[in-house]
C-alpha cells in the first residue's frame, strides 16, 4: 500500500505534539554526617566535666568555707547570761546575791504573725496587769527604730528570744495570765535572777558593792561575740572592777530560722557557766558599826547647828591595806537598781542640793585634811633641819609677812617639844616653820624651780598624797597638793575669769562679808594670782588653803605611820571563789612603796599621836577608855573655809604597840574635830575592841 503526502487541514485543530517518554533516575541514599553529634557530644562531656570538678572544688577545697556561710543564711547564735557571783563578806556572809524575779514576755513570733503586730495582744495584757498599754507597747519596739520610746522603755534584747513586757509582776496577777492561754497566745511568764541586797546587821554598803547597768551598743561591738543585747555589766563599785570574774561564762545556743527570721528549731546549746563569787576583806559588824557611827555624827552635828552635809569613814588594816569597813554619808537605796531607777530618781542621786549621794565620800570627793596633815609637815619640817630635841614657841598668833595667823580658837601653849606640839595641835608653830623654808627658797623670786627643793611638798608626795591610791575601786580622785607649778598653771587657765570679777564683782553672792572678800580676792589674783606667797606655805603645813585629800588617802598615810613607813594599796577584794570556797583567783595587791624617815622622827610622831587620845585635842572624846589595855593614838582636825563650817576630822590606829587597823572619820562642815568625828571614832574602835577580847 503505497503511502502518500498528506495536505494541509482546513478547519482542523492545530498539531498535537506528544511528549516523549522520560526515564526516572534511580534514587541515591545518602548516609548523614557524624561529626555534628560528635561535637554535641564532647561539648556535653566537657561541660559535665566543669561540672563535676568545680562540684568537687566545693565539695572538697570549699566545704568549710561555704557551709559557714550557708550557716550564717540559716543559723543564729543565742547567748544565755550566767548567773552572776555572789560578794561576800570576810567571813562568807552575802553581801550581794540573788534572787528571782517574775517578769511577763511574749513569743515575738507570735507579734510577728498578727495582723496588727501584736497591739492587740499587748493591749489585752496592759490592761490584765493595770498598766498603762503604752509602756508595754514600748517595750515591744526594737530601740532605736521608729517611734521606739527611749531607753529602758524599748526592747534592747535579740529578735529570737521573748519579747520581756512586764518585770517584778505580782504573782496573782501572772497566774490569771497563764491560766488563760486562748486570750493570751505566746504570753509566758518567767523567772530571772537579779541582784539581792540581804543587808546582814542592817548594813547598806551600795557605795562598794556598786550595782549593774544594761551593755551599751558600743560594748557590744566591742564584746567579739561574748555579750548580747540582755547582758547587765558592772557600772560602779566592785560590781565594775570585778565584772568580768562575777559574769561567768554564758551559754550559746544555736537554732535556725526562715526567711522571715522566726526560730524553726535547734540544733546545738551549751549551758553558761555560773560567775565566782567575790570575797572581800569586808566585816560585817564593823561595817555596821561605820556607818551607825557616821550617822550618829551627822546628826550630833546637825543637833549642834552644823549643817553637817557628807562625810565618810573608813578602817583599813595597816598591813595589808584590807579594807575592813568603808561608809559614806548620805546613801541610798542599793536595790533601787534591781527595781529600775527612773529618770527622777537619777537626777536626785546626782543633785548637790540633796547630798548628791550617788558620789562615795570615801574617794570620790576631797576635803583640806587639816591638822591631820601634820604627821606629814613635821617630818619636812626636820628635813629643813629644826632640832628634834629643841622647844618651840607656841604663841596665840603669829605675823608672817604682814599678815596674821592664828592657833585655832587662839590657845598659846609657850615653849614646846615636838610630841606636845601634835598633841596640842599648835598652828603657829607650824606657820613659822613653813615661812622659815619659804624664805630660804626665794621667798616671792623662788620661782617654779624652788618646787624641787621644798620639804613640805616632797614629804607629802613621798607619802603618796597629789596621787590615787590605787584602791580596788571606780572613780577615786587624786586629790591636790598644791605648789608653785601647779598655782601658775591655775592662775594662767583662770585669769580671764578672775580679773572679770575684779572688775565687775560678785553681785549674785547675798552675803555681804563673803562678797567683799571674794572681791578683794579677785582683785589680789588678777595682778599676781600665780605667785607662791607666804599664806601659801603656811596654810600648806596645817592641810590648809589648795591642799585636798580624800579620806582613804589619809587613811593610807596613818597607816603608813602606824607601820613604820610602807605605802599599802587599800584594797576591799580578797579573791574569786567557787560556791564551794575554792579560789579561782587571789586577787592581792602590791605595796604602793615606803616612806623614809628616820627612826627618831618615828618616834617623835607616834609619842604625840598617843598623847592625842590621853591628854591632848581628842582626850575628851576617849575619857574612860581603857588605854593601858587597849592604847590607840590619833590625830584630830578641823578645816575652816570661808563662810562655811568646819569640817571634822579624826585619823587614829591602835592598838599604839602592834597597830592592827586604822579608823578615820570625817565630817563635812560638822564642826571640831574633837567634838565630831573623834566621838564616832571611838564607837567603831569599841567595836573592834569588843571583838579582840571574844
């Protein structure tokens, strides 16, 4: 069949073109890479790496470190005070103990989950006890915060432990407390020692003993750890001096607490360890003897028409420096502390027109010792080289450099030995002396330098006066000897003030003759205030003038007198002990050092100390005691001041051959000597008396 060339289409679609066949390739699988895993891989692995080494770094190198700071996060440290040692008297009688106190707290956790704070709760308290709720509220906010009250009335103590409300409740009243825990959630009512004052024979003692004060913020920085906020320090008497033994060793204990400060548990305590007691060279009955004695002289006083306004006594042991008895007038309340003073009663133990009798007389204030002085002025009297053999002049009064001066009440007594000049006490003599050295130093023109060439002020530094005796007591003063250093110094710090008064006076001073005579002093200072004149000297050889000690310091130098030269350091503490009398610690102090004199001018002043008390100035007030069985020697004194009453002195020992205690009594403005304090004296002496023959 032959084939033929078709012709073109009218009326037909175009061409249709068919698409060839294609042909699939065969699918390629491909294997991924590795490597990314791989590297994931060493990536973790080092990671983990770190990981566990840096976990061993803590685990190993920095555990200590780190679970002590996580302690700190998580722990807190409580210390529970010890309760403090007793101090007794020699022979072990309390003096100072303890005793329980009931006081209300709350559990600050308990103020913390209520919605008001707890105001409600303390309200309801307030008002069970009959107090005012805004002292207890007070009492709940944290000194020193916003709107916390002042102290004492804030909180002071540690956030972990109760919040103290109420202190000294009365025992009714804190058992309705507990009896109704419902109304009263957290409210405990617990029992605390505080400080006890037994007074055994009715003694008082709070000038010694001192008494304790809440630790400052200061002392607690400075505590290392070893004081919380409720700790009660020493703050007077050997409550300070001995703090530290009487504390005892607190306990600690450690609790945890969450975020918000509340204790969830505990987890370590060590109990506190009780504080030594004290022992003292204290005795009792001599102490209450002191002080009956002491009072007994004010009043005489005061019944005389003095006024009487402080005064001390003190009996010290001429050996060992043993304070046996020490009172000073006026006193207080001891357990006014344990109480809680408040601010009105502070103001009244510090205010003068009261007595101001916070200060302890006994070291804390200094009086002119007057003649008592003159077993020190007649020892540099023979250093200035007067015969110890000789007879001197004792006239009424004598003139020294234009000036008079007067025995006191202006007795004359003519020629007389050295004894007989101390047992009579003759001024005048005294007077002469002093004005001899005066001159051959320079009289006006010695200068300052002359200080270290002059007898009277050497001897009475030689025996320790200008200075502290170094007693075992706070607050005690030096005292002042005065001399040409010390008066040019005092005239150039006061010249402005002095030469303004010479100018305009003393207007406010009501008492004519006292205001004249200020004035012309005044005006006598303004120009020479600073020179060393003759009334100088002479008031300074009878204890007069500038010259001030303090009572123990006098009882120092008789007791240097009565056993032959050593400088003791009175000292009322004896040792530490355990409650069951074992020492801790002897608490013995040295010798301050010696007085050299010769063993003549010895004598001189024990034979007319001894005819003091038999035919001298204080014969009056020993009439009828038994000398020949008991012999005591002694010195009296009476300091003038212009405008005021004398003030009363008599320093004593005995017995005269083997001298066993020193007594000494002074009485601010109450009179004569021979009148005053030497009557007291020798009520305390028949105390020691009447011990020495049981």
């Amino acid at each position: 069949m032959g084939m033929s060339t078709p012709g073109p289409r009218r009326g037909r679609p175009g061409t249709v073109r068919v698409p060839r066949p294609t042909v699939t390739p065969p699918r390629v699988r491909r294997r991924r890479s590795t490597r990314p895993l791989w590297a994931a891989v060493v990536v973790v692995l080092l990671l983990g790496g770190v990981l566990v080494g840096r976990l061993g770094q803590v685990q190993l190198a920095r555990h200590e470190q780190l679970a002590t700071q996580a302690a700190e996060v998580s722990t807190r440290e409580i210390l529970t005070p010890a309760l403090r040692g007793r101090v007794l008297a020699a022979d072990g009688t309390p003096v100072v103990g303890n005793t329980a106190s009931s006081v209300v707290t709350v559990d600050p956790q308990v103020l913390l989950e209520a919605e008001d704070g707890g105001r409600a709760l303390v309200a309801s308290v307030a008002a069970a006890l009959r107090l005012p709720e805004e002292e207890l509220w007070g009492r709940t906010r944290l000194c020193g915060t916003q709107d916390a009250p002042a102290v004492p009335f804030c909180f002071s103590g540690s956030p972990y432990l109760p919040v103290p409300l109420v202190y000294d409740v009365d025992p009714v009243d804190a058992l309705a407390l507990l009896e109704r825990p419902e109304r009263y959630p957290g409210v405990q009512v617990d029992s605390v020692p505080v400080r006890a004052y037994p007074g055994p024979e009715g003694i008082n003692a709070a000038h010694l003993v001192g008494y304790l004060g809440r630790v400052t913020a200061e002392e607690l920085e400075q505590a290392d750890g070893d004081l919380d906020a409720e700790a009660w320090l020493g703050r007077a008497g050997l409550e300070a001096v001995y703090d530290e033994g009487l504390r005892g060793t607190p306990g600690r204990t450690t609790v945890t607490v969450d975020p918000r400060g509340v204790v969830t548990g505990t987890l370590d305590r060590t109990d506190p360890v009780q504080g030594a007691d004290l022992r003292t060279h204290l005795d009792v009955e001599v102490q209450a003897a002191s002080e009956t004695a002491l009072v007994e002289a004010v009043r005489a006083a005061r019944r005389a028409g003095a006024p009487a306004t402080s005064g001390a006594a003190v009996v010290l042991r001429p050996d060992t420096g043993a304070v046996v008895a020490a009172a000073s007038f006026p006193t207080y309340d001891p357990g006014i502390w344990t109480r809680g003073v408040s601010a009105g009663e502070y103001e009244r133990l510090l205010d003068p027109d009261r007595g101001a009798p916070l200060v302890d007389r006994v070291i804390g204030e200094t009086f002119p010792p007057a003649s008592t002085f003159k077993v020190v002025s007649l020892p540099a009297a023979l250093q200035t080289g007067i015969d110890p053999e000789g007879e001197y002049a004792c006239p009424g009064a004598v003139s020294i450099a234009g000036q008079r001066f007067t025995n006191y009440e202006s007795e004359a007594y003519g020629e007389i030995d050295l004894p007989r000049i101390l047992e009579v006490s003759c001024d005048t003599t005294f007077y002469r002396w002093a004005y001899d050295q005066w001159r051959s130093l320079g009289g006006l023109d010695g200068g300052v330098e002359a200080d270290s060439r002059d007898r009277f002020l050497a001897v009475a530094r030689g025996f320790g006066l200008g200075q502290r005796t170094g007693v075992d007591l706070p607050g005690e003063e030096a005292g002042t000897l005065p001399s040409r250093a010390w008066k040019q110094e005092y005239w150039e710090s006061t010249r402005e003030e002095t030469c303004r008064r010479a100018d305009e006076g003393y207007p406010g001073v009501e008492d004519e003759e006292r205001r004249e005579f200020l004035e012309q002093l005044a005006r006598e200072n303004c120009v020479d205030g600073g020179q060393w004149r003759p009334g100088d000297a002479a008031n300074f050889s009878i204890g007069q003038g500038d010259v001030a000690t303090t009572p123990l310091q006098m009882a120092v130098v008789y007791a240097a007198v009565a056993n032959g030269g050593r400088l003791v350091t009175p000292q009322l503490a004896d040792a530490l002990v355990r409650a069951d009398g074992t020492v801790v610690e002897d608490l013995e102090l040295p010798d301050q050092g010696s007085v050299s004199l010769d063993d003549e001018t010895w004598q001189i002043l024990h034979s007319g100390l001894e005819a003091v008390t038999t035919g001298g100035t204080a014969a009056g007030a020993f009439a009828g005691w038994p000398m020949e069985a008991y012999p005591v020697a002694g010195k009296t004194g009476s300091a003038e001041s212009f405008g005021q009453d004398p003030t009363s002195w008599f320093a004593s020992y005995g017995p005269v051959e083997d001298p066993e205690y020193v007594v000494l009594v002074v009485v601010e403005q109450g009179g004569i000597g021979s009148d005053v304090a030497a009557p007291a004296a020798r009520a305390i002496w028949e105390t020691l008396r009447a011990q020495e023959e049981r």
